[in-house]
C-alpha cells in the first residue's frame, strides 16, 4: 500500500509502512519552471537603458552661409517712344551689340523742323529790327519801352526755339550705353504714341548677382566681401564681389538683400539664371558642434538628452551652422556635457541610462 501526502514544501510517502521524505524542486518553489515570472519582469523593467554618448567640446569651423541667388544684368532699360510720330526708321537687328549713342529708331519730324525755321526766321527778323532800334535810341527817336518790347521778343523766340530743338531731340531714340538688343516690340511705319515700347537693351558684362542672407549675418557681410557661385548643373565655382547690401532688412522674411558683381567677358551668365551662392564668415574657433541625430525637435523647439547621475535629463538647445554631420549649439549645452546620441526616441526625462 502507498500514500503520497503533500504538505508545505516537502513530500511524504508512505509505502509498507515506510515513510520518505522529498524535498519540492526550485522551478516548483518558484511557481513554476521557465522565464517570465513577476520578479523577472520587475527586473526588466527598472533595468538601466544602454546609450552611447558624445562628449561635448570646442572645435573650429568655417562659417559659410549658402543662398540661391539671381543674375541680373549690370544695366537694362526698355526702349520708348517719348512724342507721338510714325516711325520712319529702325536702325536695329535683333540681338546685335549696339554702342552707346548708336540710332535705333527715328520718328517723323518734318512738322518740328518747319516750326524750326520760322522761329529762326523770326528771329532773325527781331535781330535786325533790336539793331535799328538801339541807334533811335541813341537819338531818342523811339523810348525804351519799345526797345524792350523787342529785345524781350528776341528772347521769347530763343526760348522757344530751345523748346522745339528739344521735342526734335526725342524724335531720335539712342542707345544710353553699350549693349546687346533684345526683340523689337514694333515695325517700321507704325504710328508711336508716348510710351509706346520700341526695343530692350541689356548690358550683360559684368553682370549683378542679387541674393538673401537671414537678418542674423547681417553684421557678418560687408562691401568688398568675396562670395563664390556657381550654376545649376555646374559644378564649377565662380567669383563675385559684394558691392551694395540693402539699408533694411526684409521686415516680413526678415532677410537681408545683398549685390554681388561677378565679370561676364564670354556671356555665360544670362540675366535670369538661378545660382547657388556660398559666401565665407570669419572662422570661428569656439564653436560647440555635436552630431544632428542628437537633436529632438519639438513644438517649442529643440532639445536633447546629457547624462546626469546615471539619468537622461532634457536640455533645450538653439542651434546654428549646420554641416554634412554635425550642427552648432549657440545656447544650452556647455563643455564637458556626456551627450546621448542613440537610442533618442526610447528615452524620457529622468530615465536610468547607461552608457555603453
């Protein structure tokens, strides 16, 4: 006969009268054999979270600031028509080079011309009429207020012979400077009310480069300074002088508008054309740099996460440059600081971190 009895943590069975005791296994003790008990997963869960970590320091960088920029040609004005005429000649080919002071188009003045000379004809006339009146002056043969009546008459007449000179002058349009012609808007023959557009010169070389830094380098940029540029699909990296910066910054972009001059001999450089310009800051030999994958953007900026008595504790940061890797912490990280650089997203304030 057998009896197996359970009691506490032993067994007891009785066989014939025999009694043997067994102890109960660990696994039994514990509620049973595998992982995943409650004390193992209470063990998980206040474990230390592995991190790695960047020390922060001082380097050296080169500031540059990159802008898109525009090319503009050095000068550029739209031909027009100052008096009303036909226009009887167009001096110009589409997309010559023209010289400064070089016709382009003539309107009709044979209408001036003969106001022209029957004011020379009067004047003339009052010339000799001022002559004979100066010597009956002398005799008192005629008073003074004849004599002025006449020479206020000579005047009158050079007044307005100085008016018709000039309305004839703008019968004749000519190129204000050297330069290359666009495409006429008009035929010869037509009739031409003022403002009537006539042809665009461009003067090409050399040519403007207008660009936009933000309001924070504005103190960083001068007259004289040197910027590099080159084009869209082009590697190659051309020169350019800063020769005017605007009095004011862009109070809704709040950007600054700067002017560069760039030479033009071969005309590579079309007005129009989108650059990509990068201009060179004094170095900076202070600079705090940490790695981009470090920073946490959040709705009231950015943060990151230093390590402080085996806890990550938040630290709002400004930046600044940006590089291929790295990115420039103006406020809120000091030297010395253990940054955390992996595992960003599974850590909060106060979690226990340990560094790998």
């Amino acid at each position: 006969m057998r009896t197996v009895i359970l009691i506490g943590a032993i067994i007891i069975v009785l066989v014939l009268g025999k009694i043997y005791v067994f102890p109960k296994s660990e696994s039994e003790k514990s509620g049973g054999s595998g992982s995943g008990g409650k004390g193992e997963g209470k063990s998980a869960i206040s474990g230390a979270i592995p991190v790695n970590v960047y020390v922060v320091g001082m380097e050296t960088i080169d500031n540059q600031i990159f802008a898109s920029g525009t090319v503009l040609p050095n000068e550029e004005v739209n031909l027009m028509a100052e008096i009303s005429g036909r226009l009887v000649k167009l001096n110009i080919k589409e997309g010559s080079y023209v010289t400064k002071g070089q016709l382009i188009a003539k309107i009709n003045d044979r209408e001036l011309k003969a106001q022209l000379q029957k004011v020379e004809f009067n004047q003339d006339l009052a010339r000799k009429i001022e002559l004979r009146q100066q010597k009956l002056l002398k005799v008192e043969a005629i008073n003074l207020e004849e004599y002025d009546i006449t020479s206020n008459n000579i005047r009158t007449l050079d007044a307005d012979k100085e008016v018709i000179e000039a309305q004839l002058e703008k019968t004749e349009i000519r190129a204000p400077f050297n330069g290359r012609i666009g495409l006429k808007n008009i035929s010869e023959g037509a009739y031409m009310a003022p403002g009537t557009p006539i042809v665009t010169i461009i003067q090409s070389n050399p040519i403007k480069i207008d660009f936009t830094v933000p309001e924070k380098y504005t103190s960083n940029i001068h007259v004289g300074s040197a910027i590099t540029f080159n084009l869209d699909g082009d590697a190659a990296n051309y020169s350019a002088k800063v020769v005017a910066l605007e009095p004011k910054v862009d109070e809704n972009l709040r950007t600054l508008r700067i002017r560069a001059i760039a030479q033009n001999p071969s005309g590579k450089f079309v007005p129009g054309m989108f650059v990509k310009v990068k201009a060179s800051l004094a170095a900076n030999n202070k600079a705090v740099m940490i790695p981009t994958e470090a920073i946490v953007p959040v709705l009231k900026g950015k943060k990151v996460f230093i390590v402080k008595n085996g806890k990550a504790s938040e630290a709002m940061v400004t930046t600044g440059l940006r590089t291929e890797k790295k990115i420039q912490i103006l406020d809120g990280l000091q030297q010395g600081d253990s940054l955390i650089t992996s595992g960003i997203m599974a850590i909060k304030a106060n979690s226990a971190v340990k560094i790998n």
